[in-house]
C-alpha cells in the first residue's frame, strides 16, 4: 500500500471515531470539497446528511432492511413489478448445504450496501465462510452513523441471479420526490469498468458526473422506461424521498433495492449547481 493511500486510510479511520456531527461534516468536506449546510440544507447531498442526522421516523426505519424492502414492494406490487424470490437467509452459511440452490445466485448482506457474490451451483463451505467473514459488521451505521441501517437485521440473503451470469443488467436508480420522479442514474459495467449516466425523467441526457466513475455512454430509452417510471413513483409514493432501484431483465422489470442515503450523501456532483437542484425538488418534512 502506497504512503498516499495509508494516510487517506488513516485520515478515515479517525474521522469515523469523531462524534456523528462532526464526523459527518468532515466526511462531507473530504468527498465533495466544500463546506456543508447542515442546518438549513440546500443542495441533494445536504439533505442526505441531514436526514442521517435528524430524520428518525418510522417510515425511513426499515428501509435499509433488504428482506423488509422486497416485504414492501410485494405488498405495494405495482403491475408490472417482479420481485426476486429469497431462495435463504439467515446467519450460518452451512445452511446452505441443505437447500437447493438454483444454477446460478447471488449472496449479499441483508443490512449492508455494496457486497455481494456471484456464486453458482454448490459453495464451498470454507470459502464462502471466509469471503463473508466480515459482512455481518454494521460499517455504515456504526461508522458512517447511516441510522435505518442500525435498523435492518444482520443476516445474508441468497436470491436467484437475475440476466446473463457475468454480464450484470444496467441498473436503473429511479429519484422519487414525493412520489415522482426527478431524475435516473442509470449504472453499467459495476463490477468491471463502472460508469454511469444521469438522464431527466424525458430521458434528456446530462453531462453531471456523480462520485468518482466515468460516464457512460447516452443510450435510447428502453421499451419500457413508462413503466419503469409508473412503478418507481408508486413504490416511492409514501416518501418525501426515496431512490428505487429496478432492473429491465429479459422485458420483465425486477425491483432492486429502495435507498434512503444514496451515497451517504458524499458522492460529488460536477457540476454543483445539479446537486442543487436536485435539492430544490425536496421538501424536507417537518419533525
């Protein structure tokens, strides 16, 4: 490990042992650049912060519970909308030993965001025992203080492989604001050369770089962007805002994952005057 990087891992390291508040603002500084408005937010990312600062209704709590985010979208279940079977969850891995696993599936923390593993047919019970070691650790609400994820139960979920084993489906993010939808990310290539691309909800295509991947090429409009638009705002209808993540798999739309911090809000917008107005479309509620 370079000197560079050391020093960028201690510098986290000890941001995450300071108080939440100033943990927080430091952590704001050190991905976007700039100071923070925490007490009268302004731009998208400063509202972000200030909802894992202050917003503990229970509306947001179970929202980064995944197993509760699929309980939700099969009650809503907007026409149209497919959500992945749980095939096992739980805390042991040797369960795993006795199920029946389909071809090809995918494991991730249920309380977690950015882990998960491609598996296909029969784990090896040590390997997978090893690579999972860690992901019942509570990082993002003990470390970057994320206070929905204190919420969600520690455990792993397995679920089917949705697409083409090795050649993840693009992942539409969906910026529900009071139940319509602003903007959508759209994400390609995420476990090789991530890129990604910001679109208004007319599919006009901005040149706003968002976090440190490139930008994805402009792509049509799929077949199914209406619906993927209807289902979106039904699903996030309830919040002031909510992203939802869906996938266009094969012509059939698969629910992802419902996100209350996308990014933690630290993930920078170039240019700023985006994060600004994505900010204008949310009415922060009253507590």
């Amino acid at each position: 490990m370079s000197l560079v990087s050391r020093t960028r891992n201690q510098l986290q390291s000890l941001i995450y042992s300071l108080p939440i508040g100033l943990r927080r603002r430091l952590l704001f500084i050190y991905f976007n650049r700039r100071l923070p408005r925490f007490v009268r937010p302004r731009t998208f990312n400063e509202k972000v912060n200030w909802r894992i600062l202050h917003d503990r209704r229970p509306l947001l709590e179970w929202t980064c519970d995944k197993l509760a985010m699929k309980d939700y979208a099969l009650t809503v279940a907007p026409a149209g909308l497919n959500v992945p079977r749980t095939i096992w969850s739980g805390l042991d891995i040797g369960e795993l030993q006795a199920i029946e696993l389909p071809e090809h599936w995918v494991l991730k923390p249920n309380h977690r965001s950015g882990l998960v593993h491609f598996g296909s047919g029969r784990p090896d019970h040590a390997q997978l025992s090893s690579l999972t070691s860690a992901w019942l650790e509570t990082f993002e609400s003990k470390s970057k203080g994320e206070w929905a994820y204190a919420k969600a139960r520690p455990m792993l979920v397995l679920e089917e492989l949705m697409g083409v084993p090795g050649s993840p489906p693009a992942d539409y993010k969906f910026f529900v604001f009071d139940g319509k939808v602003i903007a959508v990310q759209v994400d390609v290539d995420r476990h090789t050369r991530h890129k990604r691309r910001i679109y208004r909800s007319d599919w006009s295509p901005l040149d706003v770089k968002y976090g440190p991947h490139g930008l994805a090429a402009v792509t049509p409009p799929g077949a199914n962007l209406s619906l993927m638009l209807a289902i979106a705002e039904d699903l996030g209808r309830p919040f002031d805002f909510i992203r939802v993540d869906l996938y266009d798999v094969d012509n059939v739309i698969q629910f992802g994952e419902l996100t209350p911090y996308p990014s933690g809000g630290l993930d920078r917008f170039a240019p700023v005057r985006f994060d600004l107005e994505l900010g204008n479309s949310w009415v922060l509620p009253r507590l």
